[in-house]
C-alpha cells in the first residue's frame, strides 16, 4: 500500500517512529527482569556480583542474535543458557521455570507512553502519514502496540527483525517513497539513524535515558546531512517543519544544506551506565 494522495501536499510524504524506548518506556523491564536473574543466581549458589553476570548476559544475546533475533523470548533464551552455563548445568527445574515466568510477566506487562506522546502522535497524524517501524517478533510487538492506544495514529505498521539499510530501502520501495521525502524519529543510531542516514533520507535522533549496549554506535565527526537531535520528541513538529521547508526550498532551487542540527537546548546524551537495550 502507498501513502494516499494527501501526502504529495507536504514536502514530506511519510513520517516514521521506533517504538521501544521512543515512543514507551521498554529498556526498564530488561533491567528489572537482570536483577531478578542475578538475585537467582545468587540464590542458586553462583558467586557473582550482578555486573560479572551481565557480562555473560550480554555475551550470549550477542551470540544468540543470529539465531533467536530481538525481542523477549530471544532475552530469556539467553538468560536460560548463562544460567546452565554458570551452574555447569546444576540449575534447578524451579528456577528454569521462575525464568519462564518472568518472560510471560514482560509479554503482557502494561505500556507505559512517554509524556506528550500520545496528544503528539495525535497531532502529527492529522497532517502526515505515519508508519511504525519496530524490531522484534511479531506478536509481542504488535501486542504492545494495540496495549499503548496508538494504532489509530499509524496508517502503516512494520515489524521487522532487523533495521538495517536494506531493510528501509524494500520498506520504502513497497510503500513507493522517494527516500528524500522520508523521515524516522527514534532513540538508536545504529538502528534508526545510521542506516536510515546511509541511503538518504532524514533522521531525529531522541536518545533515551536507557539503552541497550548493542544499540550503541558513534557518528562521523564530519557534519552530517539530513541529521536532528532533539532531547525530547515533543520538539519534533519544528525539526519536522525544517526539513519540509528544507525539501521546498530544493525543489525551488534554493540552496540550504542542513548539516548536523540540534534543536535549542539540545545535545547528545548518552546512555545510562550498565544500560542494555533500545
């Protein structure tokens, strides 16, 4: 399906988030559900501080990416495996099953918006098309959104496995959007930003207070091109005002070129210490 007619109004034809940790707390829960496998472990005999279980936590999913993909039940996979693994096997059927449980709690855990987020959204579909994009597995995802009240914001869902410039290109060739005229807000540059960066769309950096490790990447220390920042995404309708104004003025052959912009009082903030997930 292509974004209607209503989108050639406007400079931009499609307007796009992450979710998880964008638009609703999601990086807590994965802390929560660390201390609750660490306290345990502990209880199972496995003489570890918290932060030399993660270690292990975080080199598993690392490894299990490949095969289990994002997502809770690829987390609690890896969970199950650092628990046999640092047990030598000896864990107890008990406990196998408490993580079990813990993965079931953060299927159907409540959604939590972030403040502003819905009366945004709101706003914002009123005027663009707007599509979800989101990495992880069918199911949760697509649960969590209709538990969140957004749906009706978003003429487009995408629920992918990974986010990669591949990705965005089959996902803007389908829906037929000329990359310039595209745009994705969301709280990981190595998920939301790079990629959507490298085949030339627009890209709003909101970093959020927690993120995962994995989801960490540095970016060129060149001005980038189509690049926002913003601290809050309730400063997103300005960011989004410029760069149609920016698309206009090329179309007309004015020439401004947006280099890396952070919108006032803006600036990078990087994760918390110990953080894990986007």
């Amino acid at each position: 399906m292509r974004p209607t007619a209503d989108a050639d109004t406007h400079a931009l034809a499609l307007v796009a988030f992450d979710a998880d940790d964008t638009l609703w707390h999601n990086e807590r829960s994965y802390r929560d559900a660390r201390e609750r496998f660490c306290r345990m472990l502990n209880d199972a005999g496995v003489a570890l501080a918290p932060d030399a279980i993660d270690v292990h936590v975080n080199r598993t999913e690392a490894a299990n990416l490949g095969f289990y993909g994002y997502g809770v039940s690829s987390f609690v996979l890896s969970l199950i495996e650092t628990a046999l693994d640092l047990t030598g096997g000896r864990i107890s059927g008990g406990d196998l099953r408490g993580v079990i449980e813990l993965a079931k709690a953060m299927h159907t855990e409540d959604v939590e918006l972030f403040p502003g987020v819905r009366d945004l959204l709101t706003s914002l579909a009123a005027r663009y098309p707007l599509m979800l994009i989101t990495k992880g597995q069918l199911l949760h995802q697509t649960s969590k959104l209709d538990r969140s009240g957004l749906r009706d914001c978003f003429r487009f869902v995408e629920v992918v496995s990974h986010k990669t410039p591949d990705v965005y290109g089959a996902i803007l060739s389908r829906h037929g959007v000329d990359p310039a005229r595209f745009v994705m807000i969301g709280n990981s540059l190595r998920s939301d930003i790079l990629p959507v960066l490298e085949i030339g769309a627009w890209a709003v950096h909101v970093p959020a207070e927690l993120s995962w490790a994995h989801e960490d990447a540095d970016l060129p220390a060149a001005p980038i091109p189509r690049y926002f920042t913003l601290p809050a995404i309730d400063r997103l309708p300005g960011v989004l005002a410029a760069i149609e104004q920016t698309i206009a003025d090329a179309r007309r052959g004015v020439r401004r070129s947006p280099s890396r912009r952070s919108a006032p009082g803006a600036g990078r903030r990087r994760p918390a210490a110990g953080s894990r997930r986007s």
